[in-house]
C-alpha cells in the first residue's frame, strides 16, 4: 500500500513496491465467488441494483442526435411496460453529443462523456484537454479517459500521473472516470500499479475498458482494482468507485460482478455513486430477467425496446 | 449463518435432496453383492449438520472381515491377476465414468453425511475422485514404464482403512491405484460416513466389475483393526489418525505384509514480506478453513515474517467476515458442520487449552444453528511453539499465528514437529520458493497456492504424518511387488 | 457399403474430407475411385490437392494452440471420448475393414477392436508422459533443473496404406496425444475407415482442427507438405516407395522437421514403443536458482 504523500520522483518505486499478484491465484479467487448462487429475492434486488448501475453506452462512429434521444429515452425508462423499473445511473457517449443528451435528461441522469482521443489515447495533451472542457461546458457531468498506455507500458509514469491529474483539474466539478485498459496491460501487476496511479492522481472512478479491446472487463481485473480501491481507502480516507466496461452482456455476468464488489469491498460500495457498468445489451437482458422474476415465465426479445 | 457485515445478503440456495435415494439400512458389500450379515449388530449414521438420522449400517465383525478377505482373495488370483492389464485399465475407465455421471447425486450424499458444504463436495471431491480413476485407469497396461521394473506384479489383497474427512476422494485414492496395478481390495469407509462408499459398491455392480475385486465393509475402529491384523492380506493402506496408525504398524511388525501410512499433520503456511498479499490471504483461509479444517494438509500454523504479522492479520480478520458457516446444502456455504459431537470436543479442548496457556484467541463472528456440530472459524495469536495449540493436530477451523525473522529460522520452526506431511510458502522471489522447498521436511509443499491435489502429484508425508505416496508414479509402487531383474 | 434390406435402396455416402472440424469436398473438385480388395467399386472418394493440404495446415496450426493448452487430462478425456464412439461403430468399421483388406469377419473384428483398445491406450499417456518422459535432473550446482515434454506442433503423417484402421488408428493417436496437432494422408488404396474415422473425431469433443484427414494420393501432395514452413514433423509411415521417402526427407531438411522414417515391416498389432509419441516431441528443460 501506499500511504504517506508520494513525490512525483517516488512515484515509480512506490508503484513498484507495491505487493504482487499472484495471477493464477486471483483467478481462482474470481472464479469461486462466480459459483455464488444468487437466488429469489437477492436476485430480484441484485437485478435492480444493476439496472441502476448501469451506464448506457454508444459509442459508435455512426452515433446521431437522433441515436443518442433514443438511448436516453430508454436511460430513464428502461421498460415502458413497467414504470416501476429503476433509472440507469448515466448515458455514455461522445463528446461532441453531450448537448443533446443533456437536452434529453436534464437533471434526471448523469451524461458522461468519453475523452482524451477515446478510445487509443494517442493524442497531444493540449487536444486532450480542450475535449474534456468542451464536454463540461456541454453538460458532461463526468468525463471517462482513457490513460496513455504507451506511456505506462514504457515505464513513464510520471507522464501519466501528471496527465491525469490535468484532466481532473479540467473536470472542475464533473466527475472523472479513470479507464486503464486493462487489456492492453495485461497483467495484474501492471492493473493493480495502474490503479493506483490513478487514484493518487485524483480519480473518482478507476475504469476497465474501452469496450473496443479484447478482453474488456473480466472478473479477475475488477477484483484486483477492487482490492485496490479498498486499500486505497483505508490509507486515503477516500473511497474510489469502479466501473466494469465491455464484454458484460448477461444478467448472470452482472451479477457475478456485484458478488465480487459485496465480498471484495462490502456494502458501502453496492450503490451507482462507487460502482458502475459500462454496457449496452446487459440492459436489456437484466430486463428480460426482471421480466421474468415478476411474471414467472421467460421473456422475449419483443418485450424489451431497441434504442 | 455469518452475520452479513453487508447489505447484499444472499437468499437461501438449498441443493435439494430428492436426487438421492438412501435405503434406511444397509448390508456390506462382498463378492459383488450386498449382504445382511445375520448377527451384526447396527448403528446409524447422522447428518452432522441437523443430527438426523439417515441410515443404519453394520459393524461387520470377524467373520464378515474373513469373507470379505477371502472373496478378495479369489477374485485376485482367479480373475483379476489373470486379467490384462488392458481390461483391467477398462475397468477403471468404466468406474471413472459412472463417478461423472452420478457427481451429483454423490456430491449431496457426501454432504449429508459428512457436514461438509454442497459446493467442495461438488466441485472438488467429485471431480478428483473421477480423475483418480481416470488417471490410474491408464496406468494398468503401462506399469513396465513406470520405472518401478520389467513387468511389475500386483501385491494380492489390499486391507484399505479411510477416514471420514473425505470420504469418497479418499476411497478413490486407494481402490484407482490398487485395481489399476491389479490387486483386489477390502475397504472399510470411517464409522460416521459410510453412505458414499457404500453407494460406490453399487457403481461396481453398474460397472460389471467382476465380484470380489471390491468389498466393503463397515464398521468402527474394531472393524479397521480385523481388517488391518488379518493374516489373509498382503498389504495394509491407512489414512487416519497418528495414534491408530502407529498400532497398525505395531500389529503389523514382524509379518510380511507391506504397509503405507498416511496420518497427521501440522503444517507451516509460511508468509514472506514480498508475498502477493490478497493471495496469500486466500491461501491461508483456504489452507484452515476448507473443509472445516479436517484435512490432514491442513495450514494449520501460520509462520509471518514479523515485519507484515500486524497488516496481515488485519486482513485476515476482516477476510473471515465474509466466511458463510452454516447448512452444508446451501451452496453459498463455506463452512460446514464438524463431523461428530466426538470430534468438536476434541476441538474445544485443544481451543481452550490455547486459552488456558496463554494465546489470544479471535473468531468470526457467526450465527450458528442450534442444532448440529459447529465451530466458528477461529484466529489464535500470541502463540508460542510450545503451546498445545502450536504442536498438536486440532483437526478444525482453528490456525494458530507464529512469526519468523529470516528464512532459515522460518525453516527451522516449520521442521520442528514430529510430523511432515506439508507446508506453504508465499513469496515472489522464486529462488526463496524453491531454497525454502529443498530444505523443509514436508511430503507436499504449495508455493503461492495450497490446497491442490491432483492424482498425478504424489501425496504423503514425512516422521509421523506417515510413509508411502498416494498418485503420480510414487504412488504405484506401494501396490507392487519389489522388481528385481 | 451394405445394400441392407434388398427391397429397400440403400442412401449413399459422398466421402468428403475432414478439414478444420468441416467436411469439405476437394477445393479440386476431384475425386478417385475407391475400389475393395476384389476390384469392385466402392465409391468416388474427394481426392484432396494441395491447395486442400495447405488449407489443413492452417486449421492444423489453430488447432494445436488451444489443444496444447488443454491440461493433459482433458486431452485424456477426448481421447477416451474418441475410443467410445468408436466402439458405438464397432460394427460398421469392421465391415469396411473387411472390405477393404479383404479379410474375413473374425479378422476385421479383431482389427478393430484392437484399434479401439490402441486409443485407449493412447488415451491414458497423455497424463503420464510427462511423468515418464520429463526429468528433475541432478545438476552440480544450486539450481533446480527440471526438463519437461512439449508438443512439436503440427504434424504431417502419411498413414500406411495397407493397414486400413489399425495402422491408422497408431500414427493419428501418437501424435496428438501430447497436444500435436496433425494432417494425416489417409491410405490412398484403402481410405474408407479413415472417413468414418473423421466422423467418430468429429463427435468426440476433439477441438477443430486437431486432426484433419485428407485422401487422395500421398505422392501428390507430400513433397509440398515435406518442404512447407509450418509443419514441424513428418511421419512418413506409408511411403512405401524408398526413392519417394528419401526425397521427402530431403524436402524436409529444409526447414529441420523431425522426421519419422517408414516402417516397413509394421507389425502393428504389438503394442507400440514411446518412439511414436517421443519423436514428436519437443524437451525443454529450464533451470532456476535456489537460494534465499
């Protein structure tokens, strides 16, 4: 753990001293908490927390207005069937579409705008941090980057931190989502430094994934920034939240996620404000399935809404 | 059930029961049949978890014992050494399948009668159990590679006592490799859980194993001692207790029939500075709390590097928080029943005695249920290396904390006790791993895991954990006869 | 095959290739004749090109990476999973064995049944290869050595051409039973338990790609397969012709492939040496120090 403020020339030893992960190990650690048997009324509760939880995404080159007044219609009313079902957490999308999500939810929703040349991050810091402040004059209340993994995986981590920490100044109030690209890091020991550089930087949220790179979110890398945000908390006095991106489509996968939140980091976690789902079909699956808890019977795909 | 220190509590997930189907008595099975011996007595065996009674077995007594000797007997000289080892490997192939496919059913029967948690019985006892017939199967026609000579021979009668921790997985570990080197067996499962083994005589009969290669008979600690003194065997395994195993070596002095022992423990789970510490937390938890701490590998001392103890006991603590102990049939259960009302004294005792001498005794807190036999994962520091807690095997979910310095005196400490069988070592530095490895006295030794078993990993143990492996190649040699050529 | 019921017309097989986990026809169009042992005709059989043989490397290659990343049990699984679809088409091979070979009932039964058992012992080495072929070695030093059996990769095996299932069934096995992938050339003359031999692999779980079986005419297309880049053995079984094998195994030099000669006096009802599965094997040994 990292506990005492660390100078910028500290950084990398402080990140390289932090303790291992013994990979196979986590693994094994994220695939027992897969066997939880969550059933009747955890279910029911386990369904609607991740309805909530969720941030509905497109992100999509052929993205329009008029895709984005869908999406946030379905946002805030996830089934027209059933008004009882709980709101999304956020709508995830471009920059440059924030105005007309923001026009579409109001206050109802937060907006949160991917940025810093999402989602390869190679772009110059003066244009990343022109598009963080052009979504937060249009409405984003949280800003998702991405971090430079060229400039982690070559060992600069000072480069990272400082950019990180520009682009949460940038934020002013807005929120800033941190995703490492898990992907691209490749192993837990470059997640679990990652996370932390992160937080020592000033994210609200540490991310998975772009959702564009295989693998996107897996158990085993929630679980080791779970354990980060955990420690992190304790020596910090400041807890972190953690959204899981890409590759999540099923309510089964969901709610895996959230066994792993209730036993890694406990309840104080299970609410929108410190976890998130980055997703587009898991919504209409966890409808599907809350469909299914309330009538008895399985649900079809005509009883869901394309947006 | 834990109290739940969140607010995502988990609604019951019972494993239902109607997948088994257990007779209200049982005989015991010789020479490919159940029979009812006329005048053994019966007793019953319960469910630890709700004390129920689900059956009565027999207490098979001497002439029982002498029937079932000598159905091995003939079925070994007249049908089974004659067989190829071909045939006989598709024997064990044919066993191996049916463990597959009624896993399920087994797994509940295995919970019921032995307390442990639906979810180990499903995932871990079963699967192993059938990969031990899978993997000595293909054993039977190769034995002249197995670097044990040209042509090794099978033994003849195998008397095979088990004990009640695992039932299944532990009969598998003794009847694959006996069958697949061609000796025919009398097993005698543990008095307070003979439901599985006897269920697997009915997977001998689905198999057409030929009659009299497999016998079970049940019965207590007087029934294993007929069986272990019988003069009609040609070989005696054993797995149980340190104290029963040395009498059977006694008996056994002077006779020519070969013995293998595989008994107690005390095992040093030794954590370093540079451990992967969430890891190793899971490894320690696992290493004690699995099974309820009934394993003979259990890591039951923990050795910290006093520069971590603090921090790591911190999450330590808060890690058994999340430890569900309640029904054995719900599978989001970690921790079951101790097996008997016998066996929970024992472990009072030896908790109490940490108490009495001394140590500071912390347990998770839990609801246990008001009926059954339970212990709450318990946490005991301050220990010293002399405390009863520190030297004897207590067999339940209770770890005892003592801290090292430097490697060598981390040795030192693991290596001082009578017993061998295993230990854990956490660190990244894989030149420590395997300096550690070459110097500890333990049969088994897990480096950043614990725990894991394979039948193609030899187990056993040093001193007083016992002599002989079980798996691998190691484990063949105890079932044939020494090769000269 | 059998005409069954003399009132009832039978259905047809086309025989095609098995490729990838497909079957596929000849990217050729072509086909052969397939005759049985008394010159009568038994079908039009694909005869593979080579444009089909590079095409079963490439699936060959695929197949290796996750076969070889499958742990040792699971490969004994599938192996025994083949030998239990092959004993539900007992029957059925012995008739074609019978056809083929020319041999009687009783033989073609014990051929195959041999056959099936051949798979079962192939199926209980791959967990114990390592165990008998892998080492801790006794080096002078404070280093922990060990060497340890990998698979080769992809392997081109010509299957012999008069043993029709049993030579078949004993130069697929070995190869694959460390985590090989392979292309065998099934016997030109007598190809007909091969096909069937497609489809039992087909149903067994087998990862695709693992093995793919080509007919056609060996000389045709090994000499590419002896040279190309990405096979790293050849298994020259059934090349009767010694002139034919020499120049292959010349081709081969090329690219340094572990090459397995013919064996021309095969007997292959004697249970085999571990040659068949150790040539194709790779050993890596790795050491480490120990110290605190």
């Amino acid at each position: 753990m990292i506990g005492t403020p660390v100078g910028l020339d500290q950084l990398h030893s402080a990140l390289k001293g932090l303790a291992g992960v013994d990979e196979v190990g986590a693994a094994s650690r994220a695939a027992m908490l897969g066997t939880r048997s969550i059933k009747a009324s955890s279910k029911a509760r386990a369904i609607d927390l991740a309805i909530a939880m969720v941030d509905l995404t497109t992100l999509e080159g052929m993205d329009t207005p008029g895709k984005v007044r869908a999406l946030c219609a379905k946002a805030m009313r996830p089934d027209p069937g059933d008004p009882g079902t709980p709101a999304v957490a956020a709508v995830c999308i471009y920059g440059d579409l924030v105005a007309t999500a923001r026009d579409a939810v109001g206050d109802a929703l937060h907006v949160a705008a991917v940025a810093t040349a999402f989602p390869s991050g190679r772009a110059s810091m003066a244009v990343k941090l022109l598009e963080t402040e052009q979504a937060v004059a249009a409405g984003a209340d949280e800003i998702d980057m991405v971090i430079d993994r060229g400039a982690f995986l070559a060992g600069d981590y000072v480069r990272v931190f400082e950019e990180i920490s520009a682009v949460k100044n940038a934020c002013g109030s807005a929120r800033l989502k941190v995703i490492l690209e898990t992907g691209e890091l490749k192993t837990l020991d470059n997640v679990r430094r990652a996370s932390w550089l992160a937080m020592l930087a000033g994210a609200d949220f540490i991310k998975t994934s772009t959702g564009k790179v295989t693998p996107a979110a897996t158990p085993t890398v929630t679980l080791v920034m779970l354990e980060a945000v955990r420690d992190f908390a304790l020596v910090h006095g400041r807890k972190v939240g953690v959204k899981a991106a890409g590759g999540i489509r099923t309510s089964k996968d969901a709610i895996k996620y959230l066994v792993l939140v209730n036993e890694t980091v406990g309840n104080d976690w299970l609410n929108p404000d410190l976890f998130r789902f980055g997703a587009s079909t898991l919504l209409n699956d966890l409808l599907l399935q809350r469909q299914r808890m309330l009538s008895g019977h399985y649900s079809g795909p005509n009883y869901v809404t394309i947006d | 059930m834990t109290d739940e220190p969140s607010g995502f509590p988990y609604a019951p997930a019972p494993e239902s029961t109607a997948i088994v189907n257990i007779s209200s008595s049982y005989g015991i099975f010789i020479d490919g049949a159940f029979v009812e011996p006329a005048d053994a007595p019966r007793f019953k065996t319960i469910n630890p978890a709700t004390e129920e009674v689900l059956s009565e077995v027999c207490q098979a007594g001497a002439p029982e014992v002498a029937a079932a000797v000598a159905a091995a007997r003939r079925a070994h000289d007249e049908v089974w050494s004659a067989m190829s080892g071909a045939e006989r490997g598709k024997y064990v192939y044919r066993l191996a399948r049916l463990l597959q496919e009624r896993a399920r059913e087994l797994a509940v029967l295995e919970s019921m009668d032995n307390g442990k948690p639906i979810r180990e019985s499903r995932d871990v006892d079963l699967p192993l159990a059938a990969a031990h017939f899978f993997y000595h199967a293909g054993w039977a026609d190769k034995l002249d590679h197995a670097g044990l000579g040209r042509d090794p021979r099978s033994l003849g009668v195998a008397a095979q006592i088990i004990p009640w921790n695992f039932p299944l997985l532990m009969l598998a570990w003794k009847v694959a490799p006996a069958l697949a080197t061609g000796n025919t067996v009398v097993l005698k499962p543990a008095e307070t859980t003979p439901l599985t083994a006897l269920a697997f005589a009915e997977l001998c009969q689905q198999a057409d194993l030929p009659p009299g290669v497999v016998n079970i008979v049940t019965g207590d600690g007087r029934t294993g001692q007929l069986l272990a003194e019988c003069e009609g065997v040609d070989k005696v395994a054993f797995t149980g207790s340190t104290e029963v195993g040395k009498q059977i070596q006694r008996s056994l002095a002077g006779t020519r029939r070969r013995l293998t022992l595989e008994l107690g423990g005390k095992a040093a789970n030794i954590i370093f500075d540079d451990a992967p510490l969430d890891e190793a937390v899971e490894g320690i938890v696992n290493g004690i709390y699995f099974n309820q701490g009934h394993v003979c590998c259990a890591g039951s001392r923990l050795l910290v590097q006093e520069s971590i103890v603090e921090d790591l006991l911190v999450r330590l603590r808060r890690r058994l928080q999340t430890l569900r102990v309640g029904d054995p049939l719900d599978k989001n259960t970690d921790v079951g029943a101790i097996n008997s009302a016998a066996q929970l004294e024992r472990i009072v005792a030896l908790a109490e005695s940490g108490d009495a001498e001394g140590a500071q005794r912390w347990s998770a807190p839990c609801t246990l249920p008001d009926r059954g036999f339970w212990f709450p994962p318990t946490i005991f520091t301050s220990v010293s290396t002399a405390h009863r807690i520190a030297r004897e095997e207590i067999f339940g979910p209770v770890l005892s904390v003592l801290t090292f310095r430097t490697p060598d005196e981390a040795v030192e400490k693991a290596n001082n006790t009578p017993y061998g069988l295993s230990a854990g070592i956490w660190t990244e530095k894989g030149s420590r791993i395997l300096w550690m490895a070459s110097r500890l006295r333990a049969g088994v030794v897990w480096a950043n895991t614990f725990n894991q078993f394979d039948p193609a990993s030899p187990f056993g143990g040093y001193g007083e954990s016992g002599f002989g492996r079980e798996g691998g190649r190691a484990g063949l040699a105890a079932y044939l006869q020494e090769a000269s050529s | 095959m059998e005409e069954g019921n003399k009132r009832r017309l039978a259905v047809r097989k086309t025989f095609k290739l098995y490729i990838g986990g497909a079957f596929p026809r000849s990217e050729s169009g072509r086909t052969y004749q397939v005759l049985d042992a008394h010159g009568g005709f038994i079908a039009n059989v694909a005869k593979a090109s080579r444009k089909d043989a590079r095409d079963a490397v490439l699936s060959a290659r695929t197949g290796h990476r996750s076969w070889s990343a499958a742990t040792a049990y699971n490969r004994g699984q599938v192996l025994y999973r083949v030998a239990e679809m092959m004993e539900g088409r007992r029957a059925q091979f012995a008739a074609e064995v019978a056809r083929a070979e020319g041999c009687g009932t009783t033989d073609a039964e014990r051929i195959t049944d041999t056959a099936i058992d051949r798979w079962v012992w192939y199926a209980g080495w791959a967990d114990k290869l390592a165990q008998v072929i892998g080492t801790a070695n006794p080096v002078a030093g404070p280093f922990f050595n060990f060497s340890v059996p990998e698979p080769t990769g992809v392997v081109v095996l010509v299957a012999p051409d008069d043993s029709s299932l049993l030579g078949l069934v004993s130069t697929i096995a070995p190869a694959i039973v460390s985590g090989n992938a392979c292309v065998a050339i099934a016997s030109q003359t007598r190809p007909i338990p091969a096909v069937t031999l497609a489809e039992v692999l087909a149903t067994s779980d087998l990862p695709a790609g693992v093995v793919n079986i080509l007919t056609g005419d060996p000389a045709e297309m090994m000499p590419s397969l002896a040279a190309h880049g990405d096979v790293n053995a050849l298994d020259l079984a059934g090349i009767g012709d010694v002139e034919l094998a020499a120049r292959l195994e010349r081709d081969a030099a090329g690219t340094v492939k572990r090459v397995r000669r013919p064996q021309p006096d095969a007997n292959w009802y004697r249970t085999p040496s571990l040659a068949a599965m150790s040539d194709l094997l790779e050993i890596k040994t790795v050491w480490h120090p120990q110290g605190i």
